[in-house]
C-alpha cells in the first residue's frame, strides 16, 4: 500500500487518464480527491472507489474559471500528491483556430496547473515533502498539424515542470510529467476519431494504443517513494512513438521474406 496517509488531488478524474490514475492511488491507500465539472460522473467515480473499500471524496470544479481554481484548492485544503490531468484539447490548424477555445485551452491546460500549484505547495513546503505530477503530451515534443492550441500548452506545462523542480526541489518536493502518446480516452477519440486513432496504433513501434491505466501506472510510480530521486523529468508513454524511428510503409528493417 504505497500510499497509505496521502492525501491526492487529481484533476480531471471523473474520466480517462484521470479516473484510471484516481483508482489506483485509492487502491494504494491515499485518500482521493476528485475532481471535474460533471457532478454525476465525479459521485459515479467515488462510489465506485468507495465500493472497493477505498476513500475518495468529489469536489466540483471547472478549471477555465481563476475563481472555481480558488475554490478547489481552498476546499482540498492540505494534499501531498497534485496530479494535473485535467486538459481541454481543441482541434484545427492555426489559421483557423478560435479565440474563444484557444483561450480554454490555455486557461485549462496552463494557468489551473499554475496557481493550483502555487495554492497547494505553501502546505507541502511547511511539511517538507510532496509531489506533483504534470499530464503532456507527445505533441509537446513532435510537431502535429491540427493540435498547436493543445501542443503548445502542454509544452509549456513541461517547462513549468522543470522550473518548479528546482524551485520546490530544496523543500523536498518533487515535480515531474508524464507525456503520453495515443491512448484511448473519450477526449482523444472525440477529438481525432477512430480511425485516426487506429492510424496512430499502427505508428508506434509497439503498434499499440495505450489504455488509460497505463499511463496512470506510470503517474503513480512517480508519485511514489519508488521514485523518490526522480525529479525534473518528463517521461514519455507512447509505445516508442517520440523515441524510435518507425518505418511508415510497414516494412522491417531487421528481417526479409525469401
């Protein structure tokens, strides 16, 4: 039980990545908090953690408005573990991109993460421990038409990752990200569409999409004292798609048919 006497605050986890990643801290003994904009999905959520003898309570929030920001870390009060999943992806090229959902994704995707966090450490200075863990992406790294919005964004979040790193790092607080590449969550399949999707699969070198309790694996190794010398860094979990080349036309490189 990794997390038994933590207390974890993961945003954007009545769905997705999210969820995945609140079921297993609760699994591993913390006390979960969750949020999200859609109250009946966050009470679904918690009855759930609940009806496998784990604890978790609902806070409802939308992390667009500074003011339900506020509001949520005044209501979560102390928490050792922040995971900022939350993340509003619009799709587009840049010559057609809205103001109005640039500005969403910029609001949801960078300033939550910032001054939650800034709202939250004072807690984890005064006790001289705590972690954050940061949700990228792959697109942070690798250009991909249609998402610069989101892209950027998380880009950012992955610079926020290194600079509070080494401003938290003396009180003991470790910050780090994750970048995840195509995993099948109700977000991405709406934003890109099944077929793309699978377009995707095909382009990684373990020719796999993820499940959203994969990366969420990977969420709660950094948060745990398994990781207790890692600090900093974003890792990648994309089956090999930002690390290994991958032959397109589908023919190996290591081997031939007679």
């Amino acid at each position: 039980m990794e997390f038994i006497g933590k207390t974890a605050l993961i945003t954007g986890s009545t769905t997705g990545i999210g969820r995945a990643t609140a079921q297993l801290m609760a699994a591993e003994g913390a006390q979960v908090i969750i949020t999200g904009r859609d109250v009946e999905r966050g009470e679904a959520t918690v009855r759930a953690i609940v009806a496998d003898g784990a604890n978790a309570r609902f806070i409802a929030a939308d992390l667009a408005d500074p003011e339900s920001v506020r509001r949520l870390a005044d209501a979560a009060g102390e928490v050792d573990i922040l995971v900022n999943n939350a993340a509003y992806l619009p799709t587009g090229l840049t010559t057609v991109q809205d103001l109005e959902s640039f500005d969403i994704a910029l609001a949801t995707n960078l300033r939550a993460p910032y001054f939650l966090a800034a709202a939250l450490v004072p807690a984890m200075i005064a006790n001289g421990s705590g972690c954050i863990v940061n949700v990228s992406t792959m697109g942070a790294r690798i250009g991909m038409p249609g998402v610069s919005a989101y892209s950027a964004t998380k880009a950012a979040l992955e610079s926020l990752t290194r600079t509070w790193a080494a401003e938290f790092g003396p009180a003991g607080i470790r910050v780090n990200a994750v970048a995840p590449g195509p995993t099948r969550t109700e977000m991405v399949l709406a934003a890109i569409g099944v077929e793309v999707a699978a377009q995707l699969d095909a382009g990684t070198p373990l020719e796999r999409l993820a499940a959203p309790e994969d990366i969420a694996e990977t969420i709660g190794f950094l948060a745990s004292d398994r990781a207790r010398n890692v600090s900093g860094v974003t890792i990648a979990v994309d089956a090999g798609r930002t690390a290994v080349y991958r032959n397109q036309s589908g023919d190996r490189l290591h081997s031939r048919e007679a």
